[in-house]
C-alpha cells in the first residue's frame, strides 16, 4: 500500500540544494517545486534526499542551511545523494558574536500548571522515588544481584517475567515427538503477564540496581568521572536514597564519591550507607548490613507522598537514537519546540550528543550567553574530535549502519537536525562530563553520541525525564528517569507499539504543525511527570545505565 502524504517532498531550508523524499519516488517522476522543475534520474526512497541542480565533484551540498558534505564525484539534478558520491563536510568554526535574542513561545496556557512531584531539600522536584543499590566496583556485582534476587519480589518491586509458559510449550513439543521444522514452524501462544507482588513500600516506585563494569583497571580519570556520574544519580531529584557497596582496594574510593555529592549538593541529607567488604569481613556479614540498613531507609522514604510543583521544576534530557531521515523534520524540531517552552516556563533542558552537534558548531557557540561559555564549548568540541581522530575515528564516522540506509549518510546530516532537539532559546551553561546543571535554560553537556551512554550522563546531569526521538526504534530507558520514546514516523510508531510512546508521524503526513505536535507532547510530558502515565521503557524496565569511558565512544 503506498502512503498518501500532503506534500511528497520537502525543501528544509532555501539555502540548500537539496530536497528530501518524503515518501518513495520512482525514477522519472516530475518534481515541481517555487519555479523548479526536474525529473527524477533515480529512484529515490523516502528518507532520502535527491540535488536540486547539477553537482560536479567538489561542490558543496548544503541542508538546514548548513554545509553537510561535498559532492565527491558528479551528480545529476534530480540525482541521489548517496554515500557513494558525497563526503562528511562541515563549516570550520570560531568565536563570534552573541547571538541570543530569540523568538519565546506563548506560554500562557502553561503559567499555572503544575505537577505532583517529590520535592527534595535542595529545591529540586523528582517525577519518581527510587532506592539505589550501587556497586562502587565491578567486584562487587555479584554482591549486588544478590541483594537484587533478594529484595525485588519480596518487596513487591518485580516486574513480571514472562515467557516461562511459551518455554513450556516448547518443552511440550519435545516431549510429544516434535521436530525441529515443527517447532520452528509452531505459533506459541502468547500469554497474559502475571502481576507483581503488592508493593511493601507503596510510595516507593523500585529499587533500582546499577551495575557497571568500571570503578578499577582503568585510568584514575575514569574512576573519578564515575563517581562523580554516581554522585549525580544519588543527588538525583528522583532518588530518595542509596546503598552503596565497595570492595575497598579500588581506585573508586569512598571518598571520593562524598567529595563528588557534596559538590552537587552541599546539604546532602538523603539516607546513604556506605558498605566496604574488606572492612566487613565474610560476603554474609556485608550482605546482611547491606538488607537491614536498606530496609530500614526504605521504611524512612516511604513516608515521602508527591506535592504540587510548578513547571519550572522539570529538567528534560533530550535524547536520540535509531535516527532516520525523518528526525530533523518531525521529532527533533518537535522537541525543540517543546525545549522552548520549557525555556520559557523558567525550567532546564539538555542537549547532549556532542559528536552529533558537528557542522553546527558556528550556531550553537554564537547562542551561548557569554563568551566564556561559547570557548568552553569550541575547546570541548575541539578536543573530542581530536581525540576521537587520534584514535582513528572522528565525528565523520558517527552515523550507524541505520542512520546511513535510513537517510543520514554523513555526519553533518545527521548532526544538523539532531541539534534541532535543542530550539531556539540561548545556551545559558556548557557542561563538561559528568557535572549537573546549576541554571536554568538550555544546557549543552558533553556526551558521545551513543545514545545509552549519552541518556546515563542526562540523568546524572539532573534530567528528571527524558524525551527520545528514534526513526528505527530503540527500547533504550533509564533507571531513575522516565523516558518517553518519540517516533519520527508513522510506520514505526505501529509497528512497535510495546516500545514507542509518542508519535510524530503526523507532521511528516501533513496532519499537524511542528507546534501542535509540541503542545500534545508537553501535556503528555506533565501527565508523565503526574505519575499519571508510566512510559513503555518504565512499563518493561528498560533500565540501560552504561558509564562514559571517555573518548573510547562515539
């Protein structure tokens, strides 16, 4: 079935020579367009962009405005622009003039909204009230499982498993003679998931466990930027408290993490254990501290209950990942939008994915509210590149396999609308990882464009919910911070409904404006922030928390 869109295809921006398919178009299709007129050379999927004018090798290809590749051999007008014939280019950048005047938003309908939240000592409002277990060292991994298997289903925290039964119908099958055709060939019955225990701790929303591989074996600065990514989860405005577990000979001490809390929070007064096994002695002793004192904390929290909040209290991560040719024409500008608006309320958004804000660069350093701020984040930008180059892969290679057969074919492309998640308003702070933000408005935080590592460093920054944009799908979440999965398109949005939580498919399909889509989303955002609606990633306890080794990651 083809899909019927208002418009087929799209010119972004009058300084580029390219238009982007807004569904397939067959070669020798006619393609009208402000007094344009040329016939497709190529079949051009959607997604996809095609040149407006003949190219000969050399020739800048711009879109969004910005210089995103350069022809690398001939291109016909009406030709496709592939990874065969266009290389990664981007503008080279330098200090400029302020640029912050901006367009805000009518906020109107939202100056007296509120959420119901959990407000902490520090002025900060949580969307959630979770415990944390945390192992300050790989070493102790095991140690926390152990408390996992032990704590989640008696406290009622468990999500369902599922499946056991569809592996009993499998086992039923061998056991009854069936081959191996017949099994692969049998349609197993899906069956309904099974409720949790009722939850002990009702004002409690889990417990949530992270483990990593670091805290040892590595660099001092890795173990120093993990505590200090620790830190941020603990002072988290949706983390009541934490239990803490260290072998004791690593270089992730202690101390170190206490250092890192009190620079986040100076009055730190959440419930905190620390547990050290070589202090303790035998795995049962630490064990046993480990569930009383945890117990005793979740007794203490509990009796925490959600009050009204004003909007400004919300602090968004904005997120991608699974992106499509579609992200910088619907979902990303969709959240840019959205960004404005929470500008404009007073509250804070992040923008992260430092690779993917290449070609850039020149706007969002002339956004910045001073020029102190507008040469950290030139010097941060340089020397990520930099060392991402030494190590044999700069920002040229961070489109994935997916960007590139779904329209993102360099860098710049897929960064140019990526940075569309962040509007329009002026960068008030640029933060280097893993620091939390302080100001309101639009914060930039260096992250690597992995979209994993990246949400792990939001939330650690201070985001109390997440909004992710994927045109390919990903069931990426977090422990701590709901996030809201936005679909570019429609297809996908029905394709993977268990995963997808909002659709922006209707921008592309000519049914609603960017701003439209934004308002639907913000009300969806607050209903979210409520504890009204729990997103899918909550739903399937998609809990990814992955720690930035800093440089090894795109």
């Amino acid at each position: 079935m083809v899909e019927e869109f208002k418009k087929q295809f799209l010119h972004i921006h009058q300084a580029d020579n390219v238009l982007v398919a807004l569904t397939d178009l067959p070669k020798g299709t006619l393609v009208e367009h402000e007094g344009l007129s040329l016939v497709l050379t190529d079949d051009i999927a959607g997604k996809h962009k095609f040149a407006i004018n003949d190219l000969d090798a050399g020739d800048e290809v711009y879109m969004y405005g910005v210089l995103v590749g350069r022809a690398s051999e001939p291109i016909l007008k009406g030709g496709a622009i592939t990874t065969k014939n266009i290389k990664h280019a981007a503008d080279d950048f330098k200090l400029g003039n302020r640029k912050t005047t901006w367009a805000q938003p009518d906020v109107t309908n939202y100056k007296d909204r509120t959420f119901m939240g959990y407000h902490r000592s520090d002025g900060s409002v949580g969307t959630a009230n979770y415990w944390l277990v945390i192992p300050l060292v790989f070493c102790e991994n095991r140690n926390i499982n152990v408390l996992k298997d032990a704590l989640l289903d008696k406290l009622g925290f468990s999500k369902p498993r599922g499946y056991e039964s569809e592996v009993d119908q499998l086992i039923d099958m061998l056991q009854t003679g069936r081959s191996v055709e017949e099994i692969l060939q049998a349609d197993l019955q899906l069956t309904p998931e099974g409720s949790s225990a009722k939850k002990l701790f009702p004002n409690i929303d889990g417990i949530k466990f992270l483990n990593h591989d670091m805290g040892c074996g590595g660099t001092r600065t890795d173990s120093d930027a993990l505590c200090g990514l620790l830190a941020g989860y603990i002072t988290h405005p949706n983390v009541a408290g934490a239990t803490i577990l260290s072998l004791g000979c690593q270089h992730a001490q202690a101390g170190i993490l206490q250092t890192e809390i009190k620079k986040r929070d100076p009055n730190f007064s959440k419930p905190l254990m620390i547990l050290e096994q070589q202090k303790l002695g035998t795995e049962s002793r630490l064990l046993h501290e480990a569930l009383k004192q945890t117990f005793a904390g979740l007794m203490e929290v509990n009796k925490q209950q959600r009050e009204p909040a004003p909007i400004n209290k919300l602090c968004i991560g904005l997120e991608c990942g699974g992106s499509d040719g579609f992200s910088g024409i619907s979902a990303n500008p969709t959240l840019g939008y959205v960004s404005d608006l929470i500008v404009s309320l007073g509250g804070s958004v992040i923008l992260a994915e430092f690779p993917e804000l290449c070609g850039v660069e020149q706007e969002m350093s002339d956004r910045c509210m001073d020029e102190p701020t507008a040469l950290k984040f030139m010097d941060l930008m340089r020397t990520y590149n930099a060392k991402a180059e030494a190590d044999g892969s700069g920002f040229y290679a961070n489109p994935s396999p997916g960007n590139i057969r779904d329209g993102l074919i360099t860098d710049a492309i897929k960064s140019a609308g990526a940075a569309k998640k962040g509007g329009t308003s002026p960068v008030a702070a640029v933060l280097d990882y893993p620091e939390k933000v302080s100001r309101p408005g639009l914060n930039l935080l260096c992250t690597p464009g992995s979209d994993v590592e990246s949400t792990t460093a939001e939330v650690a920054a201070g985001a109390n919910i997440v909004l992710f944009t994927t045109g390919l799908g990903t069931p990426t979440g977090n422990p701590v911070a709901p996030v809201i999965k936005v679909s570019t398109n429609t297809k996908l949005f029905n394709r993977m409904p268990d995963i997808i939580d909002f659709n922006c498919g209707t921008v592309i399909e000519g049914e609603e404006t960017i701003e439209q889509s934004a308002h639907r989303l913000l009300n969806y955002v607050i209903d979210v922030a409520n504890g009204d609606i729990k997103p899918k990633a909550v739903q399937l306890g998609q809990d990814d928390f992955i720690p930035w080794k800093r440089g090894v990651s795109l």
